[in-house]
C-alpha cells in the first residue's frame, strides 16, 4: 500500500497521470496499468526527459553560479528536450558571451538558446 501511495504522489508531483506512474509497478492495480506497451514506452520516455532537463538546469546553474565573471548575475535557465535557455539582463557581452560557453559545456546540453539582453 505504501509503495502505491509513493508512486502516486510522485506522479502527481511531476504531472503524470496514475496510470502511467504504476506501468513498470508491480504494485499497481490491473485497472490502473496502460493499454499497450507503446503507451508506458511514451510515458516513461516523458518522465526520463524530465528528469534529464532538471539535471541539465542544476548543472548549468552550478557552474554559473561557481563561475567568477558570471556569478550573482540574474540568469534564468530553463531546458527543454537538453535545449538550454538563457534569459535575463546582464551588464556586458563578456557576461552573455561566457554564459553560453559555460552553458555548452555541460555534459547533457544539446544545445543553447542564449537570451540575454545587456542592460541599457
């Protein structure tokens, strides 16, 4: 019972409906597993990349923040399919040019999408 709770918080957490989250439990009830394998093949697909793009965001904020040119900036990252986005305003192009080589450099990033503006 307690395994069934667990998994279905954490599928609420993350946006997954119940039945997707129970698809590889043995624990779920028959009424709450997928139709076909193609469908927990998706599923599961959804939940590695959203896994993945979070690990991508955290490592990229790391090394922005560790980073002596680009620390205590304001820049928003978000990742999408490993397709990182920077936003926000920062004082010079040495800041945007160094984030999006800090951004590419990070194991997982497919690419970058550098955004940010300079301030006026």
């Amino acid at each position: 019972m307690n395994k069934i709770l667990a998994t279905t918080l954490t599928a609420t957490v993350i946006g997954l409906s119940a039945p997707a989250a129970f698809a590889a439990s043995d624990a779920a009830p028959a009424e709450m597993r997928p139709a076909s394998s193609d469908a927990t093949k998706q599923e599961s697909g959804s939940v590695g990349q959203f896994i993945d793009d979070a690990t991508v965001t955290t490592r990229v904020k790391t090394a922005l923040a560790r980073d002596e040119l680009t620390k205590a900036r304001n820049i928003e990252v978000e990742t999408t399919r490993n397709v990182v986005t920077l936003c926000g305003e920062v004082d010079s192009r040495a800041y945007v040019e160094r984030a999006s080589v800090l951004a590419t450099g990070i194991e997982g990033v497919a690419s970058v999408n550098n955004k940010l503006t300079i301030k006026q």
